[in-house]
C-alpha cells in the first residue's frame, strides 16, 4: 500500500512539475506571436495595428528593448515624435550597444528641428 502512495505522489508532482514548466515556454511563445504581428503590421504601413502588438508585448516584457525600438518606428510614422523619441530612448537605456537605437533617436530629433541634438546622437555612429 505504501508504495502505490508513493507512485501516485510521485505522479502528482511530475504533473505540477510539467504544469509549471508548460507555462513558461506559453509565455514565450505569446512574446514571439505578438512582436511577429507587431513586425508584420509595421510592414505593411499599419501603424496603430503594430503600436497595438508592441504594447501587449510590453505588458509581457519589460526588458525588451526590440519591442520599444519598432514602437518607436510606428509611432514615429504617425507623426508621434515625442512618443517615438521616448521609445527610442528606452530601447537605448535597455541595451546601450543598439546603434539603431541611437540612429533613428537621432532621426527624430532632427525631423522636430533638434539639429544639434541630432548631431550629438549621430556624431559618435559615423565613427563606427
């Protein structure tokens, strides 16, 4: 009797295990659907449809400094510079090393008539 108790525990707790890990690769999967269709709405001119991906897909990750990077493109394209500028910035802030980042942060400031401010930004991405 002790050791059909000790199977039936033993397979709960490989259950709960598989459970718990399911989850996890779930939310992977959702981040990658989301930014996909975020990618793909930004391909096709569809602004407000990518902005509406890539705020899902901040609620999902924080840390993602791709995901504000592409906002920051589709907010730029409706005309949304400060939004854009914002989502530059933070994709800068996330990962430093993204000279993209920097190049369309510049871009911005120079379409809002920031020339100098554009200069600053550039000026180090001609060195590289």
């Amino acid at each position: 009797m002790f050791g059909s108790s000790a199977k039936i525990c033993a397979f709960i707790s490989l259950f709960l295990v598989l459970i718990a890990g399911s989850g996890e690769l779930y939310a992977q999967y959702d981040k990658d659907v989301f930014m996909y269709r975020g990618r793909a709405a930004l391909a096709e001119g569809k602004f407000a449809k990518a902005i509406e991906n890539f705020n899902i897909l901040e609620r999902l990750d924080t840390a993602d400094y791709e995901n504000y990077f592409f906002r920051g493109i589709a907010k730029y394209n409706l005309g949304d510079f400060r939004g854009a500028k914002k989502d530059f910035n933070t994709s800068v802030r996330i990962n430093p090393v993204f000279t993209s980042g920097y190049h369309y942060r510049g871009i911005t400031e120079s379409r809002t008539g920031n020339y100098e401010a554009a200069q600053v930004i550039m000026k180090p991405l001609s060195m590289t």
